[in-house]
C-alpha cells in the first residue's frame, strides 16, 4: 500500500501509539519501520516497560490493572502520586527547564491514555522486581515508579503490534524513510527505501516517530559532544536522526536539550549496540547502595543523592568524562539481597574477593593503592546511627567528604565483596523538534507545518540534562495518541 491517510514512520511505543488513534479515527494507516521483524520495536523493545502515571490511589491503579490478585492487594502499599507530584518531579530534575505546556500534558493525560491502552488490549502489571522492596511484610513503592507493560518492554511492543494487526493497520518492515515529500501546501508522504529500493509513499498526512539520534555517533559526537562517539548504545541500532532530519530539511524548528541525553550506566563488555537477547540486563542501577569509583580509585558522584529513578538518566554522562570512560560499582555482602535482577545475568563484567585489599587487585584499570585508601575514608564518614531504609531517602549520610554520600550509606565491611564494571550506555537523546498541542511539528516561523506531526524521542523540550524513571514510555504514549488522532483529523478534512 504506497498510498494512504496517514504514514506513520518508526515502529516503537510512539509510533503504535499514534497508528492505533489514527485507525481510531477511521484513516487508513501504514508504519514504516526501518527494522526487519525480528527487530521491530525501536528503543520500546529494549526497555523494562515502566511507564510513569499520575494515580490518586489504588482505585485508580485498579482501573489499570483489574487482574490484580487478592493477595497482591493485600499485600502492596501503592500510596498515591498525584499530578502535582509527576509535574514537579519533571521540573525538578530537568532543572525547571521542561516546557510547561508539554510537561502539563504528559501529567494530565497519563492515566487516561494509559486507560485507553488497556482498552485497546495493553496489559499492565505493578513493577515490584524494580520499584519495590519488602517491609514489614508489605511492599512499598518508591520513586514514583509503580506500573509496567505486562512482558515489560518486549511485552509492550507484541501487545502494540497484534492490536495493531487485528485493527488494519498495515506495518512495511525494512522500510527506512529518507526524504518528506513536501511542498507549500504542506507534507504529502514519504521517500523510502524498502529493502533496498527506493519507493514513493504518499499520504495527506505524516507522523514522524523514529527516536532519536542516539545510534548516530557522528550526531552524537557533534551535538552532544567529544567522547560521546565512544558511547555504548543501549537500544536499536536503527535511532539515527532520520526522522529529525527530515523534518529540518523542509524548515521544522530545532527544538531541546540538543547536548543533552539519556546516558546510564551499563556493562562495560557490552556490545556497540543493544542485544534483544539481553534486553535492559546490560544496566547496572542498584549503584545507591554501594560506590562507583573510577580509574583513580576515587569516587566522583554522590550515589544516594536521590532515588534511582531520578539520577541514573545523567550518570552515564557522568561515568563517560571519568578516565577511560568507565567505573566500577562496589557492594558489600549487606546490601547485595537489594541488587536488582540485571546483576545476576550471565553476561556480566563481576569480580568477588573476601577482602577490600584483594578486591582491589581485581579491578581492572583501576588504581588499588588509591581505591583501599577511597573506601577507609569513605567508611570512616559514614552516620552508622542513622537507620538504612531503602525504601525512603533515609539520612543515612556521610560527613567530611569533599563528595558526600546523601542517601543509604553503608560501610563497605561485610565480605564477600562485589564489583561491576560499567561504562556509558545511551539510551536516547534530548534534542529533537517542536510540536504543539496538536501535535504539530512547528517550522522555523512558528507555524505548523501542514500535515506533519511527531511524537517520542524525537520531540525536544521536554527533558534537559535528566529525566525522571519511566517518563519515556508515558511521552511516546501520550503524545503518540495526540499525534494520531490529529494526523487523522486533518487527512479527513475535520
């Protein structure tokens, strides 16, 4: 099908979301998804599936997620997070530079779009592998991260595939766009290359959601910055700025955070770009309860500054300028129960020793006479007679250091002795363009550009320098929908 309603190019979270409004509204669609099918799914299919929402209490999750069990009821804390919680922790952690018009529709149409793709058959779960730990017998959520896709990320994108399927909703794999067919009247479709030959594919309407340009390190390395070419790429090799770029070819507004980007850490030994095989099991996060040095053997950012949720997005960066672009993380045997489920998989750069001293001589690159002398002035700073709580920003804090500890200090004394070694995984990157309420990609005279819409990680102004856990997913969601429909609308004349 070379010509339709709507075009929708990218194949993830974003892009399904946007084809399933645009059926909706009775277009005839086509996604054009530049992976072959056992690649499908973008950066969606690389993730745990956490999606952020705004939710009252539990009436609200139970809406969400009717399958819930008796015992899972009764046995779970899910407490509230309301939209003004969602709204400042955004602005909090983008350092109240996130658009507000943007950041005000993510929160306030959370819960109704999430509501609107359990309706379409999306099923959700309570995140408890990642965002909750046992207290007392209950589990508590924390960090204002509580549902998942059912089947996580990879479980997302099978859901959003079927329905899409099963609605008429035509998919072109191994289909990458290059060029928007536009003129003065507005942007008619897409030039694409499908399996290696070019093809014209028109429509009265196009929705750009093909991510970022994360996997493009000549992009990375000139917006973003030196160093960044030597970045691991945690999702799709396929996120290379098409989408972006064609936009600004026909005159679309640059918009965002365009040095900016979701960096973590990730397995040191991991490959160039995401493996399916693996998945998200390449992150390290459970860092807060532990340290990270690098190659000096000193520590170089404050671990417990604030739930995981909300500084893992911006470590990455900070492991890249370390030398070497690496650091290990370091836990005692206290803490190791806490670790998450990523520590345990079988591909994994781990060393064990019995003692700190014989520790050190394991970690690779690492200066050890530098690391014995970091961890005994590390633990001699310790507040040991404030109470370790995981499941809240506890106190338990270090005094005297040029770089204190805030949060879940423990003294690094009970063997055995693990360490991880990670480097920076980028996930996706901030800069992209800018849309309206519509949806509406904006030109460089503030104008919407008829007929052209975008949604996702290539939407810019919305996260700067952070992002907080799970606002990803909601984005491509939301603004997906916004998308869709729109795009739709404006194919029938409406």
């Amino acid at each position: 099908m070379n010509a339709c309603d709507v075009i929708v190019v990218g194949g993830g979270n974003a892009a399904f979301c946007a084809a399933l409004a645009a059926r909706e509204e009775g277009a005839r669609v086509l996604v054009l998804e530049a992976a072959p099918y056992a690649e499908r799914g973008g950066n969606s299919r690389f993730t745990a599936g956490g999606m952020r929402v705004a939710y009252d209490g539990f009436e609200d999750l139970a809406r969400l997620m009717p399958d819930l069990t008796d015992e899972e009821r009764a046995n779970t804390d899910f407490g509230t997070y309301t939209q003004d919680q969602f709204y400042d922790d955004l602005c909090r952690v983008t350092q109240y530079r996130t658009n507000p018009q943007l950041a005000e529709t993510l929160v306030t149409r959370s819960l109704e779009t999430m509501l609107w793709m359990r309706g379409r058959g999306v099923r959700f779960a309570p995140i408890y592998g990642r965002q909750a730990f046992k207290v007392e017998g209950r589990f508590k959520f924390w960090g204002g991260l509580t549902v998942e896709a059912w089947g996580g990320g990879p479980g997302l994108v099978d859901a959003l595939y079927a329905i899409a399927s099963q609605n008429g909703v035509d998919v072109s794999y191994q289909t990458r766009a290059l060029d928007l067919i536009a003129d003065d009247q507005g942007v008619q479709g897409v030039i694409a290359r499908r399996q290696g030959h070019t093809e014209r594919f028109t429509a009265k309407a196009v929705v750009l959601a093909s991510g970022g340009f994360e996997a493009n390190a000549e992009w990375r390395t000139r917006y973003l910055g030196p160093g960044w070419d030597l970045a691991k790429v945690r999702g799709t090799r396929f996120n290379t700025g098409d989408g972006i770029r064609m936009a600004l070819d026909i005159g679309a507004m640059p918009y965002g955070n365009w040095s900016g980007c979701h960096a973590v850490g990730w397995d040191r030994n991991a490959p160039e770009f995401g493996e399916l095989s693996v998945g998200d099991g390449f992150q390290k996060h459970s860092y807060p309860f532990g340290i990270m040095v690098n190659a000096r053997g000193r520590r170089f950012v404050d671990e417990g500054a604030d739930f995981r949720n909300y500084t893992y997005a911006k470590y990455g960066r900070a492991i890249l300028e370390q030398p070497g672009q690496f650091a290990w993380q370091i836990f005692d045997h206290k803490v190791a129960p806490l670790l998450r489920d990523e520590y345990r998989i079988k591909r994994v750069t781990k060393v064990t020793a019995l003692t700190l001293e014989e520790l050190a001589g394991k970690l690779e690159d690492v200066d050890a006479q530098g690391f014995v002398e970091e961890v005994q002035t590390y633990n001699a700073a310790v507040r040991t007679e404030v109470p370790f709580n995981p499941n809240v920003k506890d106190g338990r804090c270090t005094r005297g250091l040029a770089l204190n500890k805030s949060n879940w200090a423990n003294k690094l004394e009970s063997p055995p002795f693990e360490a991880y070694a990670v480097t920076c995984g980028i996930t996706f990157t901030f800069g992209g363009l800018r849309i309206d309420d519509n949806g509406s990609v904006i030109n460089t005279d503030g104008l919407p550009v008829p007929g052209l819409y975008a949604a996702g990680e290539l939407v810019g102004g919305l996260f700067y320098f952070n992002y907080p856990g799970g606002t990803g997913l909601m984005s491509g969601a939301v603004f997906g929908k916004i998308a869709g429909t729109s795009a739709a609308r404006f194919a029938r004349g409406i």
